[in-house]
C-alpha cells in the first residue's frame, strides 16, 4: 500500500448550490475538470470508470481507487456504495465528479 499526501486530496468546504469552479475560486485554487471529488453521505452507485477515494475518519489515511474499492469490498463493476459500510469501516469516502 502506498502512502498518499493529506495535501494531494486538500479538503474544501462548500456551500450548497456553488460550482466547483465557484469553490475553488473562493479557496483560491484552480480545480480541472473532473478532477474534483465530493463527500458521498447516501447509498449512491460507482460506475466501473469513476475514481474513488477514502479516507479513514480517525488516522487520516487516504486510500484512492482500486486500494479503496478492494478496502470497501466493492466490486470493479459499477456498484452500490452504501454509507452504512463505509461507516462500520471508518472511513468517508469521496466520489469524482
């Protein structure tokens, strides 16, 4: 497992409604497209293509695509994540937009 830099995922808060341009705008950053990831709070399907990245509530580590889908027993198909999981396993996960 490789080690992933807390700074390579910084964390932005939003307010509901803004683009992410608008967010990263008002943090002062440039976000490219599709490079972006947003908090994931309900069951919500994962397609196969989409990046992934988990982060575990109490230590901080960030685990990104196939670690985090191997770490959430997810398949590689499109799938269902479902928060209830993701909890029991203590981490939040973060969808590509």
């Amino acid at each position: 497992m490789s080690k992933i830099s807390p700074k390579r995922f910084p964390i932005l808060d939003a307010s509901d409604g803004q683009t992410v341009g608008e967010v990263g705008l008002a943090h002062g950053v440039t976000i490219a497209k599709g490079a972006a990831f947003y908090l994931l709070t309900k069951k919500e399907s994962v397609s196969a293509q989409k990046r992934v990245v988990i982060r575990h509530k109490k230590t901080g580590e960030l685990r990104t695509d196939a670690e985090a889908r191997d770490t959430l027993g997810l398949k590689y198909a499109s799938c269902l994540l479902c928060a209830a999981r993701r909890r029991a396993l203590g981490f939040v996960c973060r969808r590509a937009m």
